[in-house]
C-alpha cells in the first residue's frame, strides 16, 4: 500500500510544506490504526476458534466479520431489541448495526 502523498504545486500556493507533512502524518497514522484494530479483530476471531469444538461454529465464525458476531451477540442479549437500542448500548453506528444485521439475515437465507 502506497502512503505517500504528492500534492500538486498548483493547486494550493503558498501553503508550504507543512500541510504535506500533515498529510503524509495522517495517513501513516491512519493506516497503522487500521492494522492494529484488523489484528484485534483477528486475534478475537482466533480467540473464538480455539474456544469452541462445535464445527458449524468455527465455520459461522470464519465467515462472519466480528462485528456481524457481535450484532447477533447483542440481538441475543436485548432481544426483542431494534438497531437504536444495539447501537446506543454498544456504541455502534445505528447505520453499521442496519447494514450488519441485513448482511446477517442474507446469510441465514
């Protein structure tokens, strides 16, 4: 993955490089949170398939995304529940639980 940035020198004069440097910071930043946050997904993932001999769970596990796992972890906790409720108590976005749960609910179809 390419994180450098180029900007052009017409198309903002006179700003100087500091704003370059912001830039390129940001991104390597953004790109190592990225990372990190993926290898905490992976390790929950391993975590999950160490901890369950049930084989049509390891499978549902390697197939869904952990957020999709933790949508239907909290349907199961609150239910009957709507995605409000999922996304205040979790602090998910009401649009990331809509669009997980549908994901889900294709799944099992």
């Amino acid at each position: 993955m390419n994180l450098s940035y180029n900007s052009s020198p017409d198309s903002d004069p006179g700003t100087g490089g500091d704003n370059d440097t912001l830039i390129q910071t940001l991104l390597e930043q953004t790109y190592a949170l990225q990372k990190k946050l993926q290898q905490e997904d992976d390790e929950e993932t391993a975590w999950m398939l160490e901890h369950t001999d049930i084989p049509v769970l390891k499978d549902l596990i390697k197939e869904l995304t952990i957020i999709m796992l933790h949508v239907l972890d909290a349907i199961g906790q609150l239910e009957p529940v709507n995605g409000i409720t999922i996304s205040k108590q979790f602090g998910f976005p009401k649009g990331s639980v809509f669009k997980n749960t549908r994901k889900c609910v294709f799944h099992f179809i």
